[in-house]
C-alpha cells in the first residue's frame, strides 16, 4: 500500500507488526496524523522487555562493573541476572538489528503498544513497563492456539502414542523440546543425552541436529542408542508438543525461561559451570531431584504447579 492510499483510507484504522519492525512502524503511523494505532504484539515474558529497560539505563561498558545495579521502579528481587555470562549475554541490546541501524533497545523502547503476557504471572512487569513507557499495556491473558484445546487438536501421531502408550506409571516422563530455540556444538549436544541417559529415567528429548551433523543420529555418542533403547527417545524432528504435554506419563518438561524458577516457583535451574554451560552431572541431578516423589523441593514444585493450573483457565 503506497503512503498516499493509507493516508485517503477510512478502513486502515490498527497496525501490528512484528518485532524486527518495531522500530519503524510506530514512527511511520505518528506521521500519517491520521489516528492509525500501532502495536507492538510481544510473545516473549514481559520480563525480558523490563531487563531492556533497566540494562538500557546503563551504558554497555559500565554494564559489566554495575552487575547487578536495578532501575528505581523495577520490583522484582528473584529475577535478575547474574554476574558474568547472564550480564555479557544482555550487551546484544546496544547492537543494531535490521533496517536504519536501530538496536534491540531502541525497538523496544519506541513501541507505541505492547499486548503481552497475564496480571496473575507477570503483573508486576507490567506495572513497570506501563510506568516506564507511559502508556497502557494491553494484556492477552494466556494465549491458546487451537492445538491446545482438546476438542481441537489432532491425535497425537501414531508412532508417539504407540511409544508413550508403553509406560504405564504417570509422571514418569521427561520431556525436553528445545527444536526451535538453538542448535548446539556437537560435544554441547552429546553433555546433554549423556545426561539424560546418567538419570536411569524414561525420557523424550526433542532437538535440532547438531552443527555439522547432517542427522541426529550422527550426533550420537558410543553406544548410546543400544544404552538407552526402550526407555529413552532423541528426536530432530517436529512433534506435537501441546499434545505430549497433556499426558499424564510426564512428569518433568525441561526449558528454558528463569520466571518458572525464580518467580512461579514451579521449576529448578540446572546448575551451570563457568563457561556458562552445563555438565551431564548437573542435568541428572536437576531432572532426578524434580522427577523424586519423595525430594521434598521436588514435591513443593509440583505443588506450585497445581496451584498455577488452578488459577489459570483451561482453553476452550
């Protein structure tokens, strides 16, 4: 559309646009002078857009001294980053992303809307973000696609409910699906089903290939497929991953997002070493204590999660 039909239309009334735009759009529509509302629609936690804001009032070389320095008004003392790779991590923001330059920070900060996230989980990154831009933030509430209600979504596939259909004891299942978010260094991925394998636990772990490997299966250490045969899956394939979730059989779901730890409680962080990564050693150790009916930290988590599913609401 040329600037001159949007500036005659009576229809063209909202933009949303993606996040690499949003840097762009809600200038473009302030131009117009034509009451065109632009909105920034955030799929990540409202706290990741809050760290945006308090790291953006430090400039990046005193980042690295002000490790953990809060902006006033930012209320949250569990989710904060820790000194040294979590801090290094957060330097992408000063760099610029995509068309004019802008970086990350600058998207975030001239956003005109933000529809994101729930009072119940994220209500006082909200609160934050609100006072801080100036302008109300609208606020979804969980949001389902049509795989996550029962009545609509598909079977699970056949191979899968054959293989989960084999266990019979509920939550004993651990289910890791990172397919979407990184691709690992070759001995990175191999640490990980090492890990899983050192637990002794069933588990359904779901990956991108690792670099330089054309398949999974070439990623594999020694022996480790006849190891963990008939109670073990490594798969780099895309699954339904709403559906293996609403099976009783699991009873562990790794990812990774620190507001489960640190502020629902419902999760444990995997112990990481220096370099920011972790052993085989600390994955078992986290998956075993969550997975321990009888681990008194696991059973508190479980306990947390049952009291989020209640004030949540199921999809319709």
């Amino acid at each position: 559309m040329e600037l001159n039909e949007v500036e005659s239309s009576n229809n063209f009334h909202i933009a949303m646009f993606p996040f690499f735009l949003m840097g762009h759009v809600p200038e473009f529509t302030r131009k117009l002078g034509v009451g065109i509302k632009s909105i920034y629609y955030i799929t990540t936690a409202a706290v990741v857009h809050a760290f945006s804001i308090v790291l953006g009032k430090i400039t990046a070389p005193a980042l690295l001294k002000q490790l953990r320095d809060l902006h006033p008004g930012y209320q949250s003392q569990n989710v904060v980053l820790l000194p040294g790779r979590e801090i290094r991590s957060m330097l992408v923001l000063w760099k610029p992303f995509g068309l004019g330059g802008l970086t990350f920070y600058q998207r975030f900060a001239n956003a005109s809307q933000k529809v994101t996230t729930c009072r119940e989980i994220e209500g006082h990154f909200y609160d934050y973000l609100s006072a801080h831009h100036k302008r109300p933030m609208l606020l979804t509430g969980p949001v389902y696609g049509l795989d996550d209600s029962n009545k609509n979504s598909p079977p699970l596939e056949d191979m899968w409910a054959k293989w989960l259909g084999g266990f019979e004891e509920a939550g004993t299942v651990v289910f890791c699906a990172f397919r979407n978010q990184l691709i690992l260094e070759k001995d990175q991925f191999q640490e990980l089903v090492l890990g899983f394998e050192l637990t002794g636990l069933t588990f359904f772990y779901i990956f991108k290939p690792p670099a330089a490997c054309a398949t999974i299966e070439k990623a594999f250490p020694s022996g480790f497929e006849e190891r963990v045969k008939g109670r073990g899956v490594v798969f780099g394939g895309w699954v339904q991953q709403t559906a293996i979730l609403s099976y009783p059989l699991v009873g562990c779901f790794i990812m990774n997002t620190m507001i489960l730890v640190k502020e629902l409680k419902v999760a444990i962080e995997v112990e990481r070493e220096e370099n920011g990564w972790f052993s085989k050693e600390s994955l078992s150790k986290t998956s075993t204590t969550m997975m321990d009916k009888e681990n008194e930290l696991g059973v508190s988590l479980k306990n947390n999660l049952a009291k989020w599913r209640r004030i949540l609401p199921e999809p319709e």
